[in-house]
C-alpha cells in the first residue's frame, strides 16, 4: 500500500478515526431512532426523518462522507487483517491466544463481517429504496399514497413487522456489540491516548457498546409487537 497509508501506525490511526466517527454516526443513529417509540405515534421521528432526509448539506455532503466512512472502514479492517496474518508467520510475532487478548480482539474480522451482511440487508430495507424514491424518481415530498402525513414511521412498523427480519437484526445487534467492546478502547489505543482519562474512557466505552445495542433491541421489538 503506497502514500500516506504505507506505515503500520498510519493504517492503525486512520482504521481508529474512521471507527470514532462511525460511533459519532451510530449515536445520532440511534438517538433518531429512539424517537420512534415515543408515544406520538411517530408525529418526532417523521419530522426529525423529513428533515435529515431532505437537508441538502446532510444529503449532499454529510451522507457521502458517511458511506466514505462505512466503505473506508470495511476496506481498511479487511486489509489491517491480512497484514497481521502475513505477521504472524515472523518470529517476534507473540499471540498465545486467551492467555494474552480476548476472544473479542482475536474476532474483531468475525464480528466486523456479520455487521458488513447487516448493513447490506439493512440498505436494502431502508437505504436504497429511500435513494431510489429521492433520487431516481424525484420524490422529495415524503409521503405516500393512501398513508396520512409523512410515510417514515409508517415503512419502519411495516419492515419489523416481519418476525425473521426482527430476528435477523437483533443478531446483527449482538455482533455490533461485540465489534464495539473491543473496538471502543482499541481506537483510543492506535490513538495513541494514554492519560488519566483512559480508565474512565474505556468504562464509558463498555457501557456505550450494550447500551446502544440493547437501545436497537428495544426499538426493532417494540416495533415488532405494535405493527
Ligand atoms: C432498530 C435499529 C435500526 C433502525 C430502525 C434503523 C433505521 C434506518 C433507516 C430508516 C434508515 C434510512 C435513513 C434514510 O436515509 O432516510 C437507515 C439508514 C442507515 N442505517 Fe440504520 N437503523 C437501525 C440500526 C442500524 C445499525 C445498528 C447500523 C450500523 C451498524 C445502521 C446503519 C445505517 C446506515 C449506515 C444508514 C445509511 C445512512 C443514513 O441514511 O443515515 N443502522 N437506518
């Protein structure tokens, strides 16, 4: 690999930024989402989504910038993988297996491809078809024939109306949560962030990998049992 991203640390640091901002992404993600279980039956999550969905900065610049990110994190994870395999054939190379990382580390490529299969089913239920009606059919205006007011809450209730598709996500959620409870910490690590703040950073870390996954539980559930 040439250029900037030829160094080991480089590879490192870049794969941790694009984490950091990934979790930056999952949080407003999933903050958004939590609106839609408020009781008003959808009235915060379909305006927040008609928003965001028709912002021209967050169409044309924030979302790009995201799938760069999503893409740049794939790409970056599979080949940070190949290289600590080609290292393990050099004899300072020391991994005992659990006597020194956890299961979580030693995975981290398991995980990180479960989530890869989530997030093509994922774009396929919400992504493309909201591509496809803004960009291709030229539809802005966020609604739809025979549903009252906006129609994002209404397409939510009715893709986890489907018992497989509940399912399938929640295990999606498991894998991001164990992607998360090592990654969270490993990203301040190639950062090399080593200070006072470090305990507290990778307690804040644990929590942020259940809480959230657990939120996404709660939320595909909850609509599961009200469409
Ligand atoms: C119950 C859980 C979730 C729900 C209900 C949900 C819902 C949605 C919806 C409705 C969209 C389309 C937004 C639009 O473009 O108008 C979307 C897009 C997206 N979702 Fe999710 N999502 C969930 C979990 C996740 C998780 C766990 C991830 C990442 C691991 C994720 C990553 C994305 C990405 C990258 C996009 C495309 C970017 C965007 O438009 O915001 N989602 N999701």
């Amino acid at each position: 690999m040439s250029g900037i991203l030829s160094s080991s640390l480089a590879r490192k640091f870049a794969m941790a930024i694009s984490a950091l901002f990934l979790m930056v992404f999952l949080l407003q993600h999933f903050v958004i989402n939590l609106t839609s279980i408020f009781p008003n039956n959808g009235s915060t999550f379909n305006g927040i989504s008609h928003f965001m969905g028709t912002n021209p900065l967050i169409q044309y610049l924030i979302q790009p910038i995201l799938i760069f990110g999503v893409v740049f994190h794939f790409v970056m994870g599979f080949v940070l993988e190949i290289k600590n395999k080609k290292a393990q054939g050099v004899k300072y190379y020391k991994n005992n297996g659990a006597a020194n990382s956890t299961w979580m580390s030693r995975n981290m490529i398991y995980s990180g491809l479960f989530i890869l299969i989530f997030i093509i089913i994922h774009f396929v239920d919400f992504w493309f078809p909201e591509i496809n009606t803004k960009f291709i059919q030229g539809d802005w205006t966020g609604t739809h024939k025979g549903i009252e007011g906006y129609r994002y809450y209404h397409e939510l209730q009715e893709k986890f109306s489907e018992l497989w598709r509940v399912l399938l996500y929640i295990i999606g959620f498991v894998f991001l949560s164990l992607h998360l409870l090592h990654g969270f910490s490993s990203a301040f690590q190639s950062m090399g962030a080593n200070n006072k703040y470090t305990k507290s950073m990778k307690t804040f870390g644990k929590l942020y990998a259940i809480i959230i996954p657990v939120g996404f539980v709660i939320i595909a559930l909850f609509h599961y049992f009200n469409s």
